[in-house]
C-alpha cells in the first residue's frame, strides 16, 4: 500500500508561487495498476517525483507498508541507460551490491527474460531499437524486487506498432509479478487500455477517479472505455486552467 495525504509542492518562478501540488490524497492498494493524466503542467509528473523520492515536498506525508522493504523502480519516457554498459550490466545496476553475486545475476537473468531480452544480455544500448531499450529500462526496475513501479510516460516516444506492444506486455507482467504500478501519461487512451483506474489531475488537485472494470486483454473500441475517455475528457476541459499565484 502506498498511501498519500495533503500533498503539496510548490515552486518559486521568477518571485512567484505555483503550486505544482495542492493537497493530493490518495491511496494505492498493493498490487494495483493506476494511471494519471492530465494537461502538461497539471503536476502528474511531479506526484510521481516526490513519490519516487527524486523531490521533496512541501506539505503533507507519504506512507508506504511494505513487507519486504525492497526500493521504489522507476521508469522514465527516456531509457536512461549508460552506454558503455551491456544489457546486463545496465539491469544489474540496482541490485550490485545489494544481493550476493549469484543471487544477483539470478535476478538479472529473470528479469530480462520476463521482458524477452535473454537473449541480448551481451548488447550494448546503441544495437537495441527504442522499445528492446525500454524493455532494459523496465527489467531495471524488476530486477530491483520493486513492489513499488512508477512510470512517467514510459511509451511516449515510441511509434505506435511498438508502443501497443509494450502495452501488451506491461500488462502481462504485472499481472505475473503483480507489482503497484501508478502509470502517468498524456495519452487517455493508454490510460483506460491498461490501468485499472484512471486518476485525473488538473492545476495540482486530484479532480476525478475512475475505475475500469475490463477484462484483460481489452479493445480501444469497447465501449466502456470509450465512455472512460470521455469522462476524462470532459473532467480535464472543464476544469479551470492553472494560474500563477
């Protein structure tokens, strides 16, 4: 369970004050798979910085109840891998150090055969194609043990044959390994296609949440998620835009 209570962020620009987060509650069963979305500048991506520990926050608390206390994973829109590394170096990056050396490289192993990259261990990040590298970028964050996976539009620049293969799979993982997975993104669509519930933001507050009752694998036509995209929608161009205090 990773819960949140009053959460508040504020930034100074150029002598003003903007609260990027304005009193966000909320809380995510373990096990769970939520989306966030919301306008650019509605502060997602910022509840998902302060949740990974990147930020700190201005006002409020955020409590984890955990039963093996294993690290937060994050995964960001850019793969993030060091270059000079191999495949498996670049997954082994969390768990060196933390795991006795066997133990590791089993994890290691695990993981990227869980995201169908067994089988370029040994490649470097400049011979993969963008969605074989954030596949690494997503067997990184298992590999750690996370029970906890945050990712801030993991797909966004991935075409769209890729991206709705990548889908296909997140989705297939956590239901194997059954991580708490808070998904933001812009795209209302991806939201509905995989999350169970879809939270929206707006000027920094939580102004809707919606629940996905489907089943696995789901349809971008069904019409229950075409009515989740609407709803959405509807919630995000008729709140206020956001405005500098």
């Amino acid at each position: 369970m990773l819960e949140v209570a009053g959460l508040r962020k504020v930034y100074d620009v150029a002598g003003r004050t903007v609260a990027a987060l304005d009193g966000v509650t909320l809380a995510l069963p373990g096990g769970s798979f939520t989306a966030v979305v919301g306008r650019s500048g509605c502060g997602k991506t910022t509840l998902l910085r302060l949740l990974a520990g990147l930020e700190d926050p201005t006002g409020g608390a955020i409590r984890r109840s955990s039963d093996r206390g294993e690290p937060i994973g994050v995964v960001f829109q850019e793969p993030r891998l060091m270059p000079w590394l191999t495949v498996n170096d670049n997954v082994a990056l969390g768990v060196a150090g933390r795991l006795e050396e066997r133990a590791a490289a089993e994890r290691v192993g695990s993981a990227l055969a869980l995201v169908g990259l067994g089988a370029f261990a040994a490649a470097r990040p400049d011979q993969l194609s963008g969605g074989m590298a954030q596949r690494v970028a997503v067997a990184r964050a298992l590999a750690i043990g996370a029970e906890i996976v945050l990712m801030d539009e993991p797909f966004g620049a991935l075409d769209a044959f890729t991206r709705r293969t990548l889908q296909r799979e997140l989705v297939e993982i956590w239901r194997a390994k059954r991580p708490t997975i808070l998904f933001v993104t812009h795209d209302v669509e991806e939201a509905a296609l995989l999350a169970e519930r879809v939270l929206v933001m707006e000027a920094g507050r939580l102004i809707d949440d919606v629940a996905v009752d489907r089943p696995h694998p789901r349809s971008p036509i069904d019409p229950a998620l075409l009515a989740v995209r609407e709803r959405v929608l509807a919630a995000v161009t008729g709140a206020p835009e956001p405005v500098l205090a």
